[in-house]
C-alpha cells in the first residue's frame, strides 16, 4: 500500500473555498449562492453602544455602531484570533479585548496600545461585510450586498404601527420554516389552538404566479385571523383575503384583509444561522388595533410560531428537498411548488442527498 506524500496530504487539506466559514454545515455551493443574498442577524433594538455576536451562514459576526454607522465584521481579531464581540467600541473604533488594538468603522487598525510609536501593519485590517437597517432589523450580506434588499412596502405606509416581535429559534433550516409560512392547509391542523379551526379543514383553489425572484399566491377562505378569543370580531360569512409574497432564498410577506379596512403585514424573514438552524425575525405592520398593548401581538406571534416549530423541527430530511420526486405534493401545496422551483433556479439544493 502507498502512503501519500505529504505534500498530497497539504493538497487536498487546503482545497476548501478559503470564503466558507470554519465547520461550514452547507453545500459549498449553496453557501455561496446565499451569501450574496441579505439575512437579518438581529433586531435594531439589540444593537446599542456595546458589539454584539451574531452568526449567520456559520460565519461568526461582530456588528457594532460606529459614530450612526452599522458596521459588521468576521468575529475573529486579525492579530491573535480574539473574539472582538468581547470588547467594546470607544470614539467609533472597536476595541479588542485581548491586546487593545482597536480598529476603524473601514476595518483597518488604528491604534497598537503595546507600540504606540511603532509601525500598523496594514493587514491587521477587520473583514467587513455590508450591513444596513431597515424594517427594525440589521442586515448583512457575506457576499457583496449586491441582491436587493426584500422589500416591504407597509412598514413605511401612513397610518401602520410598526412592531418588530422578539425573534425565535428554531433548530430546522430556513426553507422549512419558510416554506411552512406559506402553506396553507396546515392551517386547520398546526394553529387549530391560536386561530384556525380543525373543522375546517377544506382548502379552496387558490391562485399561484411567479413574481420577481419568488411567487405570489392570493388565498381566499372562511380561516379567521383574529386570535381565537377574540374570532367575533369578524361579521358572520366574512371572507378572509391572504397574499403570500416570497421573495427567494427566505422571505415571505403576508398581507391579511381584515374586516373595516384593516390590514395587517407580516415579513417572515428567517435568517440562516446553520444549515440547521434558524433565527426568525418577524416585522409587523398593521393599520388598526394600535390601541392594543403590542405585548398581546408578541404573544400572539409567538404561539403561532412555536405551533410551526412542534413540526418543522422534526421534518425529515432537514433540507427542504428541491427535488420535486423525493417528497409528494397535493393540490394545497400550489404555492410551495413554486417556492421549490424558484430556489431551484437559483441553484439551491442541487446536492442535497434527499
Ligand atoms: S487578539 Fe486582538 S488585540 Fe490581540
Ligand atoms: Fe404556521
């Protein structure tokens, strides 16, 4: 038997994309195509003088403020591996607290506490990503920022009650969570406690087109959205009007018609953590009820989401499968046909072993 030189040994060890992150639990080529893409790592509110930790495709994060500027990086200290979301920002500038190098809102080292004279090399540089806020949540794309932020237009609009609900964990990946915000017919099953009912179970054709990156479908039913209690709300024979929006790889926006004109928008953005781990952050914006205490929405939003994770977490495979064979759809799954086919074109999941 030959042993391998150990120059063969280096080869095939250093193959790796020096881009994934350390213990990468994606696809390379998944990774890849999600990083170029938006995610939000936390809401705004978390974010305040100290740094915070984050992880988003694997890769740990460092954001902080600097001087009004979001700023993220690698959570890793280009001098000796430190943790910089240990340390803390002082005049716009993070502090590492190992040595005390403190580096700029650009990433580049301004300050060796141990050499104040001496030389700055100019690779103790952070590696930045882009970060920006919107919708009450920090964004961040590993790979560029260059796809357009999901959009959601009823956060701004005159008249809407901006809430932004605490974000949940959900060990699953984030095309099962999102995928199960888009169907339909778990409704009667999962949410028979929170709003639906178990004896209505029956799903009416409803309408599926692409739109953009991702779908849109319009699901008109008898299913009330006011939270159980409170399901009198709505007059007798009221029809309840959903528009679904996905915008690929993981963002979905509800829209529901309730009764006088109400409107309430939900973003379902599920940011991946891991392949097997996901951190839901759910903006919500809505044109009535701003007198209810936003705690009774919090709640709401989170009985609901615990219901989906009983089940999402225990889905088998993990991955959600793009391969249209490996799982068998039925007519109430229109939308989420389409929500595979829109990652397949992307690229998504062309490895996945399901
Ligand atoms: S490891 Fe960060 S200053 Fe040394
Ligand atoms: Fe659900």
């Amino acid at each position: 038997m030959s042993v391998p030189s150990l120059s063969a040994i280096s080869a095939v060890t250093f193959q790796k994309n020096p881009q994934l992150p350390r213990n990468c639990t994606f696809d390379p080529r998944d990774w890849e195509i999600l990083s170029k893409y938006w995610h939000p790592v936390a809401a705004a509110t978390e974010l305040g003088n100290a740094p915070l930790s984050a992880t988003l495709l694997d890769e740990s994060l460092v954001i902080f403020r600097s001087e009004g500027q979001i700023v993220a990086a690698r959570d890793v200290c280009p001098h000796r591996g430190a943790p910089l979301s240990r340390g803390w920002v002082e005049n716009g500038n993070l502090v590492c607290p190992y040595h005390g190098l403190s580096y700029s809102a650009g990433g580049q080292c301004q300050h060796i506490p141990s050499q104040p004279n001496g030389p700055i090399p100019d690779r103790l540089k952070l590696n930045i990503y882009p970060a920006q806020e919107a919708y009450g949540l920090i964004w961040v794309s590993l790979g560029g920022g260059h796809e357009p932020l999901p959009s959601f237009e009823a956060w701004d609009a005159a008249g809407f009650q901006q809430i932004v609900c605490p974000s949940i964990d959900i060990k699953a990946s984030a095309g099962r969570q999102t995928e199960g915000f888009i169907d339909v017919a778990h409704f009667a099953w999962i949410h028979n406690e929170s709003f639906a009912d178990r004896g209505n179970a029956v799903v009416p054709q409803y309408s599926v087109e692409r739109q953009g990156t991702g779908l849109r479908a319009e699901y008109v039913s008898n299913v009330n959205n006011f939270p159980k209690a409170f399901s009198h709300r709505a007059p007798q024979g009221f029809l309840w009007r959903r528009t679904f929006e996905v915008d690929v790889p993981f963002f979905a926006r509800l829209t529901v018609q309730f009764p006088e004109g109400g409107r309430l928008s939900i973003l379902n953005a599920a940011s991946p953590v891991s392949s097997r781990l996901t951190r839901l952050f759910v903006p919500i914006a809505r044109n009535f009820d701003h007198h209810i205490p936003v705690q009774d929405v919090y709640d709401f939003n989170r009985q609901i989401f615990e219901e989906d994770r009983a089940i999402v977490e225990q889905q088998c495979p993990e991955d959600l499968p793009i391969d249209r064979t490996a799982e068998v759809p039925i007519l109430a799954d229109r939308s989420s046909g389409a929500y595979r086919r829109a990652l397949a074109e992307i690229g998504l999941g062309q490895a996945y072993s399901s």
